[in-house]
C-alpha cells in the first residue's frame, strides 16, 4: 500500500518533501488537482466534492491513507468527508483506509499542547497576548478554524488571519521573486495594520507559501519564528501510523506524482524549491 498526498497543486509538495524524509520506505502518491485549482475562493461545497474525487483517486491508486496536503481541504473538507464520506466508502473498499488533515499538527505546534487539551474558561480579560499571524487562502481565512480551534485550547494565544488571494495563482504560474515579494510585503503589512504591530509568530496557512517561505522570512521582523507545517504534519503521520499499524506505508520508497491538470515538468520556481526536474504525470 502507499501514502497519498493530496493538495490543489504544487504547494503540497512542500509537505511530501518532510513525510519523504521521515519516511524514507514508504511509497508515497502525490495527486495535484491542478486543473481545478486554486480551491481557496471556492464554494465550501465544490471544496468537498474536489477533496472527495482527490481522496478517492488516490485510495484507488493504492493509498490507505491521505494526507490533505491542503489548508483549504483540511479547514473546510475533512471533518465532512470522515463524517459522512468514509464509513460507507471504507465499507464499499472493504480495506481501512483514513484520511489525515495538517491543521491539527499545525495547531498542536503552535500551541505547544496536545489536541485533546481544553483551555480553562477564564472568563477575565486575559492580558498578556501572544499573537499568531496566519497567512492564509481567502477559504482557510473564511472558515476561521485556525482562530477557533486555538482558542479553545490556549486562551492567551491570539490568533489573526490575513488572506492572501494572489498567492497561490501567481505560484502556480511561475510568478517571478520581485513580483511575488511585492505581494507578500503588501500582505505583511495589512496584518501589521490590522494587528497594531507585527505577529509575535506566524505560521505559513496554506502549503503554497512554504515554497515562497524565504519571501516571508523576509518580509516578517528578523527572527520571527515561522511554525512549519510539514515538519508538525511529518511528526504527527509517524506518531499515526506507530498507533495504527492497520495502515500500511509500503516499503519500496516508491515516489509517483500526479495531476489532473497538464502533465510534464513542474514550474521553474516549483523545481528550483526541490532541487531538481519533477515531472507530474495524468491522473
Ligand atoms: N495549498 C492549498 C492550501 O494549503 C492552496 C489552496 C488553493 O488552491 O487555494 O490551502
């Protein structure tokens, strides 16, 4: 068996990379939906259904379990997919399969507390604030789980979201540095507004930016701390998979990616992040 890996293109790539070296043996399936990306100014039902066609290619393709590689898939799909969706499939598969998210991995790093945690209800003013700026799709912002869910475990921890819709497009379409920079500053700048200063922390919300992470490095204060997102998910899959041996990695280090967008190789900006030719075959 294999391991999905499913995003709305290529920013779940940025995610593969950190589960491939922590699970060097293990074959790993990568699907980009790039023929309907970006997801993230999307009805939260297309976002279900493209999640579910996206989950459901990848168990026929051998996975028994796919990691949402997605911000947007995890916020607005996952629990309605596990919900509704997986019983009755699991049953028609006749085989466990599971599909895992990435914002509770992010979520348990940035609070530094386990998921089942629950934050005393304090009901005084809370006064010493952390505060965590979320860069986000337009969807992820839309469906503030990553406000919602942080507060109910860590309640001097708040949490600002600041979408930013021209990101995932412009990598996609091989945006060049200057122009993305650009961006990114004008993104920075209206959560530094909106905050009154700038995050104490930040956490890239949405798999696409950690192609571009050096761009925020940049455009955050020196030394502002940048959760990461695929180390987190990496050390939650390894912990998962020790406490559910039913799900089998596979152990020929076998590595496929997919699209159902135009097969061939990958953008310049996309190889230049992993450090060599990817080619994307038909999904
Ligand atoms: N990489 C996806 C995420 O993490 C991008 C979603 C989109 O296609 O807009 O949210």
């Amino acid at each position: 068996m294999t391991i999905g890996v499913f995003d709305s293109g290529v920013g779940g790539l940025s995610v593969h990379r950190a589960l491939v070296q922590r699970l060097p043996q293990a074959d790993f399936v990568y699907l980009a939906d790039q023929a309907n990306a970006p997801y993230g100014g999307r009805p939260g039902e297309e976002i279900v259904d493209l999640t579910r066609a996206g989950c459901e290619r990848l168990f026929e393709a051998g996975a028994s379990l796919v990691v949402l590689a997605c911000n947007t898939a995890s916020a607005i799909a996952l629990r309605r997919l596990q919900q509704t969706w997986l019983p009755g499939y699991r049953k028609t598969l006749g085989r466990p399969v599971n599909i895992l998210g990435i914002i509770v991995p992010t979520i348990e790093a940035a609070t530094g507390l386990p998921w089942e945690h629950e934050a005393e209800r304090r009901g005084d003013k809370v006064e010493q604030l952390d505060v965590l700026g979320v860069f986000s799709t337009q969807g992820t912002t839309n469906s503030r789980v990553y406000e919602i869910e942080i507060d109910k475990r860590k309640q001097d921890l708040a949490v600002f979201s600041q979408p930013c819709p021209d990101l995932v497009p412009m990598i996609e379409a091989d945006a060049g540095v200057v122009e993305l920079a650009k961006a990114v500053e004008g993104y920075v700048q209206a959560l530094k507004t909106r905050i009154g200063r700038y995050p104490d922390r930040a956490v890239l919300g949405c798999t696409h930016y950690e192609i571009i992470a050096d761009i925020f490095r940049a455009a955050l204060p020196a030394g502002t701390p940048v959760i990461h997102q695929p180390a987190s998910t990496a050390d939650s899959l390894e912990r998962y998979l020790e406490r559910h041996p039913e799900y089998d990695p596979g152990t020929g280090g076998g590595r496929v990616f997919l699209t159902t967008g135009q097969p061939g190789p990958q953008n310049g900006l996309v190889q230049s992040f992993w450090g060599g030719p990817l080619v994307f075959e038909k999904a």
